[in-house]
C-alpha cells in the first residue's frame, strides 16, 4: 500500500470523527417573547409589593385614615375599630397575594425552562465528551500505526544497512574502516 493512500485513509477516519449537535438557546429572549402585557404588568406589581417603598406607602396611608378619623378635623367616615379600613386592606391583600403568585407562577415555569435547558446542556457536554474521547482514542491508534510503521522502516534500514556492509567487506565481517567516517549506528 502506497503513503499517499494511507494518508488518505488516514483523513478519511478522521473525518468520520466530525459531529453537530444543536445550538443553544437564549432562555431569557425566549421567556420575554412569550410574556403578555397582563404578564408584565403582574411581574411589576410583584415587584412593586416586594419593595420597601410599598410597605412604607401602606403604613402610611394607614396612619393618615386612622389619624383622620380619630381627630375628626372631617367628617368621620370610619370610626373605632375601623372595620372599613379593616376591610380595604384585607382586600387588597387578597388583590396582592393573587398577583404575586401569578408572578410566582412565571417564575416557577422559567425554572423549569432553565433545569430542562441544564438538562440539555449537560448532555450535549456529556456527547461533546464522548465525541472528544473516541477521537483521541482513534488519534491514538493511528498513532500506533505510525510508529509501527516507523519501526518496520527502522528495522529494514538496519536490515539493509547490515546487508550493504557485508557486501563492503566481501563476507569478511569486519566493516571497512574510512578515515573520519563514521559509521550510524
């Protein structure tokens, strides 16, 4: 078998090694495709009601309603134990509570999203590995193959070598001796 040929099917196994595998994707372009303006609007009131600005407004806007009905500088429209005032916030807790589960909700599905997308990550790392793996494995073989062939050529270069010395010498067996030449050994 020629070099050139070997060569060839030298290229031609390691071009057996290529592989594709789908890219990746962008989970938070996709999660901000696929929100509404109801989505949106819900994700800020969560945020909102989250914040410290919210608790201080609400504690406020209580201390002016039990303040103002207390004082009565107008007209009380909610007197002691302030069961409107009762009934306003437990209302708007329930209108809060509703909210930020919703966005809660969102969260927990873009959660999903994100572990299905490590899933898939870590088994196109896991292929990736594999991929690498059996080429270095075939790289090693091919190696072997070359210092095989290395060796088989050094063994019949020395072959040769051992052959065109005997003949030198006419079947003395002592190798002809030249001044300042050496003989490789």
């Amino acid at each position: 078998m020629s070099i050139a040929r070997e060569i060839e099917d030298i290229a031609r196994d390691l071009i057996k090694h290529q592989h594709d595998h789908p890219p990746v994707r962008d989970l938070n372009r996709e999660m901000e495709r696929r929100r509404t303006f109801a989505n949106r609007v819900a994700d800020d009131f969560a945020r909102l009601v989250g914040s410290w600005v919210f608790v201080l407004v609400q504690i406020g806007m209580m201390v002016v309603w039990v303040g103002l009905n207390v004082v009565n500088l107008l007209h009380p429209w909610d007197r002691y134990p302030f069961q409107f005032l009762n009934f306003i916030v437990s209302l708007e807790a329930a209108l809060w509570v509703s909210v930020v589960l919703m966005a809660l909700n969102r969260i927990a599905d873009r959660d999903r999203l994100r572990a299905q997308q490590d899933y898939e990550l870590n088994v196109k790392a896991e292929e990736e590995l594999k991929a690498l793996m059996n080429h270095l494995m075939h790289q090693d073989e091919i190696l072997l193959q070359i210092v095989n062939r290395l060796d088989r050529g050094d063994s019949e270069m020395k072959r040769l070598l051992r052959r065109l010395e005997g003949t030198d010498n006419g079947g003395s067996g002592q190798a002809p001796h030249h001044e300042g030449a050496k003989r490789p050994t």
